[in-house]
C-alpha cells in the first residue's frame, strides 16, 4: 500500500484519472471508510464514496464485509483505490484487508481528513486533507 501525504494523495488521484482516461479504463476509485455520520457532518473530499470500515452501533471492523463492498463499487481489483479516514490510522487496516483480497494498487492518505491530535487536544491544526487546503465539502 501506498502511503502518500494529503498533497501527493490529491496529486495521485488527478495523475492515475489522467492514466485511466488514456488509457480507456475507469478512473481510481476515491473510499472514506469513516462512519457516514463523520463524512457528512465533518465533511469530506468531493467526489468520495462513503464505504465505512465499521458502522454505528457496533464499532466493530468487519473486513470482508468491507472489502466486498470496495469490490462491488470498485468492479475490477486492478483499479486504483485511494483510502482516506480521520486520522489515517483505520486506512491501514482497510487497505491491507483489500491487498489480503487481491486489489493490487491501493494507497492511503497519511493523517487522514482531519489529521493528528495536536497539544490542546485538537485536529484540523498540524496536517491532514483539510489542514493542507485541499478541496472539501460539508453537509
């Protein structure tokens, strides 16, 4: 799995859409594994589909669950996914559950949306998508 700063994650997603599209395929595929209620109401990048890496109530990652859902969204293993979550720390389990099923180009992007904590217990302060600029939206 790739593991690319918000920046070069935006940069990669633009370049591997360039590539598809010459190349006749579809373009890569954009994943939030948050909670639909954090992607919404947080906000999040334009253009993602929402495939939560584990749902309210139960909090608990089911990983073939999950990875069937990519599969299905996605509908080729060879396409290009691209995982984003708050932090960037779930993006690593979901990506190695896809790479365990097959998908061969799968990247994460470092920090997630939000990014680390910072000293007051904050995010959105130190790194992340949103910290870094990049294009976003809110319910």
């Amino acid at each position: 799995m790739k593991n690319l700063s918000p920046k070069d994650a935006w940069a990669w997603l633009q370049a591997e859409q360039a590539r598809c599209e010459a190349a006749g395929l579809e373009g890569p595929l954009f994943v939030d594994v948050r909670m639909e209620i954090e992607s919404l109401y947080v906000g999040r990048p334009p253009g993602v589909e929402n495939i939560p890496w584990y749902e309210y109530p139960d909090l608990t990652p089911n990983p073939q669950r999950f990875a069937e859902a990519v599969e299905k969204e996605a509908g080729d293993k060879a396409r290009p996914v691209l995982l984003i979550c708050r932090s960037g720390k779930r993006t690593l389990d979901a990506g190695a559950a896809l790479e365990a099923v097959g998908f061969a180009n799968v990247a994460h992007v470092l920090h997630g949306f939000e990014g680390e904590l910072n000293d007051a217990f904050k995010r959105s302060s130190l790194n992340g998508w949103r910290f870094e600029g990049l294009p976003w939206e809110q319910m």
